[in-house]
C-alpha cells in the first residue's frame, strides 16, 4: 500500500556514515532512504552573548538544502538574502533537540554549532538531521575530551527523530516524499534513548486527527526510533 | 501553587472584543488574562502566485509584538530589518491553524490575511492569537457574504488555542509567563470544535516528558479548549 | 464645511490614557478623534556609541503602523526587511521634537525610546504621536526620579504638536484623514509650552501657499496648541 | 560675524554648469560655494505602478553623497546595505519640491529621475539639490519636446530652495558647514518664482523660535531665493 | 618540495562521479584530491527578462560552501543575509566559463543553472568548480535531447580549468591549499579543449611575477588541463 | 578602424587633477577620454579585526557609479540595497592592485580607503580607478608623513592598470565602450612601475584567445602602461 512497497511500521534504509568530511570536529553523512543529510559539529571557544561569564556552553544549529536538492530546483537562500520561514523553524527545532542531548553545565564556555545540509531530499530531512546531528555532536564531545579541553563528555542522553503520520487513512512511520505530500497528518516525534518526549509536532494538513491516530502514531514512533538508537550506537562503536 | 492562584485546569479570564478597530473587514482585541493581542482579518481580491487560476483562496497569518508589550524593551523588528525566527514560526503556526477552519476552495479567489499584534504578553501570545484570529476571520467571511461576494460563508468549523505545561510537576492549562518561564514542558494544542487536532506542538524544556504527562496535558487541553468555544461564540452571537 | 462638520477652529475629541499597558515605564493612549496611537517610553542604562562617556543621555523614537490601522492593508514593514521612507521622516521627527522636553546633560547616561505605533489611522498620527509621546516621557522622567535614578526630572518644558492646512480654501485645525488627503497645503506644526517653535514643516500638496495663508494656519496651530498642553495637564495631574 | 566674512543677507557664490555630464537628459553641477552637488535628470517611459493607465507622468529624486564628500569617510550606503534616515527624508523632499515645478499631466507617461549626488559638503546639500535639480528637469524637458515626445513642455513654474538659521543670535541666509552645525533654527525654504511656498522645515536646534525670527528668516529667504532664480535663468539662456 | 610530495607538473587525483545525486538534469561529485565540489546542472524552460523574445538560452552559475567545508568555521551566508565578495566573484567566473562551452542560440529558450557547492575545500574549488560543472551540463543538454526538447546537442566544446602559481620559486600546477596559502602568484587559467583561453586571472600575491614566469605557469596550465579533458571525456563515455 | 579614429596602440586622452575635493587626504580626478573617475584616499587611524594588534596597516577600496554615470540609468544600489556582482569584483581588484603599491608593514596601524566614483562612463572605468587611486594613495602616504604619523612613505612602487583587448581582429590598447562592448577578449592588466605584473584578467567574450594574441596583448599594455606612469609621475611633480 505504501509507494515504497514498504510495511506501516518500516522504516527507510538508514546508514550513518562518520569521519565525512575532514575538517569538522564531528561530522555525519545520514541516509534515510534517499534522503541524505551532511552534519557537522563545530567548535568553537566562545559563548553568545546572554551566557557570557556563566560559565556555560552552548548547541546550535542550522539547516540549509542545496537548491537541487529537490525535484525542482529552489532559489538559494544565501543568494535570495534571507533564510525562509521553514528552514528557520527546522532549525531551531534541531538546535532545541540537540540541547536537550547535552549537560551545558558541564560544557564549558564552548559553542557547538551543528550544521544540517541536504544533499538530496526525499522526506524527513528534519528527522534525519537530528539523528544525525547528535551523532556529529557526540564526536565533537569526545574530541573536546580527547584534546583536555573537558574532562568527561557532557552527553547526557542520546536524541532521536523520526516521523510519522497517517497516509490513506493508515498510520506510518518515515515517510519518504510520495507519503509525505499526501498525508493527511504529519508527526515528528523527538525522543531520548531513556524513553522521554524530546519534542512532538504533529500537523493535519487535511482532517483533523484524534487521540486514537494519535496513540498509533506515537507507537509507531517510538519502535522506529528504538531502531534509531541501535542504528547511532552502530556507527559509534564502528 | 500556581503564582496566580489559579487551579491547574483553570484558565485566565478570556475576554474578546469584535469591532475593536474600525478599518479591517474583522477586528478582534483578544485577552488572556494581561496577554492582549489584536486581531485584524483583511480581505484582498487575489491570491499568491502559486494558486493563481485555481479558483481557490488562501489565508494566511502575520505575527508581530510591539517593542515594549514585553517586560524589557525587543529591537523592534522593522528596524532591524528582518523577523526574528521566533516570529516567522509563530506566523506559520497561525496560518496553518486557521486555514484549517475554512474550505479554501469555497473562498474563491480571495486572500485574507490575519494579523495578530501583541499590545502586551504576558505568556500564550500565540494561542491567544489564533483563538482571537479566528473570531476576526469569520467576521471577514461575514462580510464577504453581506457584500454578495461569496454565497454563503465556506466557515468549516471553529478553530481554538490553548497552551498546557507541566509546571513545577503538575499539568496545568493556559500558562502565564511566570509559570511558563519556569515551566518543564511546554504544549499548545490547537483544536476544532469538533473534536479533532489541527495541531500539537509539546516541547520538554527541562526534563523529556512522559507518555502518562501527554495524556494529562492533552486532557487539560481539550477542556480549556470548549471554554474557548463557548467564549467565542458568545462573542459571535453579541 | 469640513466633513466632520467641525469649524475651521476646532480640534478633534482629544484623550489620553495613562498606564495603558502595563511594562513600560511609560505607557500612553492618545487619541485625536479616530487616530489611536499608543506611545510607551522605555529606559535604558546605557546610552549610543556617540555619546559614550559624555555623561549626557539620549531620547529617541520610533514609529510603526499597525498593518490595517488604515483603510487598506499595508504590508508589513518588518516582513518587506526595510521600514519606508514615511515611517523613517516620521520617527526622526518625533525624535527631534521630543529630545527638546529634556534637558539631556541632567538625563544622566539613559536612553529613552519612545515607541509610537499606530492602531488606528485617520489622519495626524505623527502630532499625536509626539503630543502623547511627551506624556508617556514625563511618566518616564518621573519613573526615574521616583526610583531614586535621578534626583529630579530632566524636564524642562511641555511639547505638542498639531497639524493645520488649507481645505478647499480654508484654514483648518487638525486635519482628519478626508480633509488631509484632499488640503492643497499641510503643516505640522510642533511648539513648546512656554509659546516657541521646535518645529515647522508645511508643504503644498497642490498650489503653493502664501504670506497670509502661514500666518493664519500659524494662529491656528497655537490656539490648538494651547488647548493641547491643558489635555496633557489634565491627564498627568489625574 | 560670519565665519565666511559674509553679510547676514548675503549667500555664497552660486554657480550652475549645464551639461556637466553627457548621458544625462538633464546634467547640472551646482555650487554653493564649496558644496557641490551633480544633479542628472533622466527620463524613462513607464510610470510607477500606482499612476500605470492614467495618463500622467511622474517625477522622483534619489539623493547621495559620495563618502568622503564630508570631513571624515562616512560609510557607503550601498555597502552598508541600506540609504540612512537623513538620505531617505531629504530625497523625498527633493522630489516633492521638484514635482510642483511640472504639471504631471501634461507630462505624459515618462518618469523623471533627478539624481542629486554630493561630491563636496558644506551646508546645504538639500537646498542646492533642489535648485540645481529644477535646471536639470527643465533641460530634460526641453529634451522630450525637442525629440517631439512632447508637443510642449509641462514645466509651470520655477522652483529654488534656500537655508536660513539664526547663528549666534541673528538671522542669516545659506548657512555653511560652519554655521550650520553651531545654528540654534535652521530652516529650509522651498519657492516658486512666482512668489509662493512649496515647502518650509524649520528646526529648532537648540532654543525654540519665535514669531519674529521665523518672520525675520522668511524674508531673508525670499530675497535669497529670488537671487537663486536669476542665477538659473542666465544659466538657462547661456 | 611540495607539501603533498608530488613534481611541479604533477596534479592531485582527480575523480568525476557522474549522477551524484538523483534529482537534478546534470549531476557530478568532483574531487581534485581533498577539494569536492557537488555541481549540479538544473534547466528550467525560461529565460532572464534581457534574453526574453530572443530565441536563445542562457547558462548561469551559482557558487556556495558549506560552513564547515574549511579548517575553521564560516558564517553561513544564508543566515548573514548576504553572499560574500568572494563568493560573488567565483560564480560569476564559473558562469562565464561554462557560457563559452554552448552555443546559446542553439539552446531555445531554456536557462540551466549550475549550482556548485562545496562539500570539503583543499583549494582550486573555483577550478574544480568549473571543471565538473561543464560535465554535468553536458549531462543536461543530453538530457534535453533525450526528452526531444532539442533536436541537438548545443555543447561547442569542453571547458576545463585549473590553478598555476609559482610556490617558493617555482612554478607548480593545481595548489593545495598550504601552497595556495603561501604562493607568491596564483593563477586561474580556463581553457576549452581546442586549445583557446576562455579566461586567464594570475593575481601576484606577494612579489609581481614577470613574463617569464607567465610563460612557465600557462605551460604547466595546458598540460595539466589536458589531462582534465581526458578524465572528463572518461566519465562521460562511462 | 577604431570607432575613435586612435591606432591600436595609441590610449585615449589621460588627465589626472589632483586636490579634486578638498576634504580627503588624497583626491584625484582620473579622466581617461570620456571615462571620469573621482578617487579619493580616506586615512583611519584603525584596521580590520583580522589585523588588530599586529602593528600593520591595511589599504581597501570601494567603487560606485553614479546612476547615470552610463547611457541609460542604473538603479542605485544604496536604494536596492545591495551592490551588484560586477561592483564587488571591481572593488576587490582596485583593492588588490593597491595593496601591492605599499610596505603594508611599514604602514602602522592605518587603514587607507581608496573610493572610487564613476561620473562618466566609456569604458575603462576599473583601469581608470586603479591607475588614478593611485595617486590619491600616494598623496594619502605624504600627508601621513607631512603630519609626522609616519616617519617616511610606505610606497613601494607606483601601480597602473590598461585594458588591452581584440576587436574586431585587432589588439588594441584602452578600449571605449563602443569598443569594449563589441571585443571578442577583453584583458585588464595591472602592473608596477618595475615591469612586473600585479594582476592579469583576460577574458574571451567571443571566440577563445590564443597564445599569440594574449602576447600581442600583454606587448600592447606594457606600453600603454609605461605611459600612464609618465601622466602619474607629471600629476606629483606638478
């Protein structure tokens, strides 16, 4: 029933390649299916300005497509001056998750800015840029550890993300583009590895949803990301 | 226990004025407590680019706060030459919400664009401003019916907002600043007055959330949410 | 004669409220018939670039229209990334006119922006905005002094400003939306309590303006004036 | 008493070199003793969008300054992305000054730009804009009725612009840099040559102006400004 | 003598992975050694406004980084709002070169746009830019010829492109980075694969360079390209 | 042959005024024919962040046109509010070509801007500013020295720039517009007073260019150079 041939419940191939590039402190390629997402977690000394002398760090993040990333190809953003309203809120929804992955406390005055750029997009770039991103930004903790800068790691837990959403009136999980553009609600769910709510955004854009879609949909979710998990603790101990 | 005194499932005093400016096709002043937002719907004879010729119509949402309706003075936004991210996603959030309550394709060939101006905040700008948004569009609708320009109203139902949290570990509804600058989670649900979801968007601020604290705040969510129905409508009726 | 079945002579219905939000440290309503601009001023301890170390303080002002505060919707000036050529005469106006009040070497290193935003237009905001704008400053000044940041206000008189023009051949006082877009000429004119000019700007919209005509919209700006500063009396000994 | 030597009646050396660039439809240097100003005059078949269909012609002024016009650089606005505040108010009051010289309906659909760019500052960059300005509109005019895009030109009236201020206490015409940045008033005049104002700005830079100086002033810019219209008719006829 | 151990004449493995990604008309991944450019060509079935009605085609081209493609981190340009100077002068070579390869009256009136974006920077990312940019143009005008929207190719000839410069006395074709970073000259030379210069930039960066040394680096330059025709002709035929 | 009436190796009429305007530190009127560039050298007792705290000083440029400087206006990129791409490659040559007129060690902590504003255009316009700025360059350094900030100038060597070109079969030296915008290759060549190159730009606009005529041309711009060393050398004795 799904264009894919695939169950309610499967997810897409995921492959998470590190050491991708080799000037970044962490640095992922991250493949949902088609969908493929470069992260990279860089460091710097330096805090923003409203966590100055707080001793504290700080996670960021920010998100860009390659303008044919996509079917058509779109206006570059750097070009057009000024980032859209979607790659705004995809941002800061990666820099909300990825804070909640990490002690700032514990972080020191450093700055880790996860950079999400889309390659080629097919669906869930946002799921797949967390997903990624913490694996990036786990690197990044361990070379500050690994160059004394910190004396453990701050990570408190791993994050997460997948979507889901109901498509012809079945709930599924990871939806690539054909899904993704007719379904009629759209979730993204954010977890942590100990079994939390990170962050749930869930959208109808055709009729409303109800709690049962809901309660499915959240289980749907939380299988595929305890599949995420494996697939993050895979590539770390590669 | 919550500073205003309030129970946990009580929300502020909701008050809604129509005709509050005398320009706009709808004009609303909405209030959550000391969170004053109005609301103007503004009809124009053309849609976007992207749904010209389809005999379609579009709403969409605007966002905006004045400098000083917050506790220190913001960098007013047209100054500094661009909308912070916080706004652009706010904007959206609202369009989305309340292009749900109307049957675009029985709008004809219309935009109506809803402005929603923060006089003062005082914590729940944004579910105030659909809550109060959607009153100003069905008066805009109204007018579009009296003028004869559209047959009869393509109203499909009633949208409303309500933020819930878990503050200091008990869930609460329609948080003030004080309980939501403090607050663990953080949710909005947007509902029709049918039952259903338009939208959720739960955020952990501090520690993730649980299964058991999204049923709960969902349960807030929905009874706040009739009130919000009621108050509405006895407004339309006034 | 004039649309509102005004005489030549006479002011619109004039009011202002004090404290009409709640943040700012002052906070002023002022209406000029259908014109409804709220002015705050907000303090800063700090003072611009220009003036660092001088010991002196600084007062400015900004200015925006609310998207449908008129008869069509403007867009908005924070969404199109640049405020207009109007809006930024308007606030330099409003800036220069109010910074004559103050006696700046005894403000101390303060800033205070004046924020004039405009909820509902016909006609004159930029005179309502520095005759309400002045009101909102006192309260401001009086903050200071009352928390013990200053030893006692830096006011060194009253400000206000009224518009006049010729309509259909005739001099007028304070000019509503109908009479200003149809005046062959429109002046705004900005005094001091104690009779003295800070300010003139008149300009012929259509035929060029006389002699005569000056000195009789001049007489009748003072008189409006006049009636302006015991408005402005009335609200602040309230 | 003036620093220049200068009576207070007495303005600078005025000069007008026509065809002083050779693209231009209409191409002036004038000077104000050591201000400077290249003022082009360029016609364009279109009109702006809000005249398309009427019949009329338009007529609009952009104003620079060349960076190290002034005694210290100041930065380029192009660079910095954005036209100051001050560049904003005075090309809008060039416009307007040069658009009551013409009868725009009488212009056809052409739109003419008055370029006004300041390669030399010392006071009074806006009132030789102008009346340099008017000499290059009436050449571009001349130019539409000698290619018999015109059958006459739809010049009415002459236009000239002059500063007056009180400097230490008296009245004086055409204030230099000197005088300018110490004046207590300083006032913009804006005349036809048949004896009526198209636009006053006076501001009172330190004490507030009376009655008479504002009299006194006015009478100094007339005698100033029938000056200025001689000096434009011999350079019209040479 | 170089840092990487290869001769003067010797250039880095270049590689050309045609089809990269799945979306766009043209797609190639190349690499000279550490330097990896992403070139994408995208054609759309309309022309800039100076080209409309003419019956011809245009190439552009457009240029990026990713923000962590260099040792240290660079702003995003999309989020400063603007592109950088740099930035603007590479696409505009790149655009130029690639204009040279086609014959645009022959292409209709499509505009192909060829992004390169660069995944990881070793220096030559401009070179790199160009070189893999005419293959995947190639790949879109086959593409139009596949889909019959063009009866022939419109390719005129290959264009390649490498870097020259003279590193610690001696001429040395495609720099890496620490040698970019520290050569006396650099030199951008682009040539088509019948022998001609399309364009030639040699910059001193340190002590000017004379006619000899000129000679020297256009030698090494055509050598070093003609192995670049040969890979791109491999790839091509693969 | 040529449009002018010149041979291929004879330049336009050269004139450089120096004290053009009497504000800058260096000001120089460049005329090459009909292209006339005002050059003006600003000294900042300042340097870029890159350089703060290493003792050395920094030379930029910045380049304009006035709107209509060239047959039809161009829009002023202060209004648009970005300078276009051809800008910026043009004032990071100018920048470039001057730097490797100083001893930027031997300069102190200054920074020297070099603006360059087009009044006229016919072509040439860069090599124009390049070769005028030059002098205003040297007089800046005198200045430094006459005001005893420097013990002696930081010149190195005198630069100067000619484009050399193809038209019509031909090399020819200092194209005009009527040329430059019908050549097949089009070369800017900078060069020191010492016969070295500084920067070499050559483009084929048509057909590529080969050995033979990038020689034919580089022979032609060393004697078109060799005399605008003589005019700059005749300009500082002056």
């Amino acid at each position: 029933m799904r264009p894919s041939g695939r169950t309610p419940e499967q997810p897409r191939d995921i492959r998470i390649t590190r050491h991708y590039t080799r000037h970044a402190e962490g640095s992922v390629l991250i493949e949902f299916g088609d969908t493929k997402v470069i992260c990279t977690a860089s460091v710097e000394n330096k805090v923003p300005p409203f966590l100055r002398g707080e001793g504290k760090g700080w996670i960021t993040a920010e998100y860009g497509m390659l303008p044919r990333s996509t079917g058509s190809r779109m206006g570059r953003e750097a070009a057009r001056g000024k980032q859209g309203g979607r790659t705004v809120e995809i941002q800061r929804l990666i820099g909300r998750s990825l804070r909640a992955a990490v002690d700032l406390s514990a972080l020191g005055e450093h700055t880790i800015t996860v950079d999400c750029d889309v390659i080629q997009a097919d669906g869930g770039t946002r799921t797949a840029a967390i997903t990624g991103g913490c694996v990036a930004l786990v690197d990044a903790l361990n070379h500050l550890v690994a160059e004394k800068r910190l004396k453990k790691s701050p990570l408190k837990q791993m994050v997460a993300a997948v979507s889901v959403g109901v498509y012809k009136g079945t709930p599924v999980v990871d939806l690539d583009y054909p899904e993704d553009s007719e379904a009629e609600t759209d979730m993204n769910v954010i977890m942590t590895d100990q079994g939390g709510f990170i962050e749930i955004q869930g959208t109808a854009e055709g009729a409303p949803f109800v709690q049962e879609e809901l309660d499915s949909m959240l289980t749907l979710a939380r299988q595929g990301i305890t599949r995420l998990f494996e697939i993050q603790q895979e590539a770390l101990s590669a």
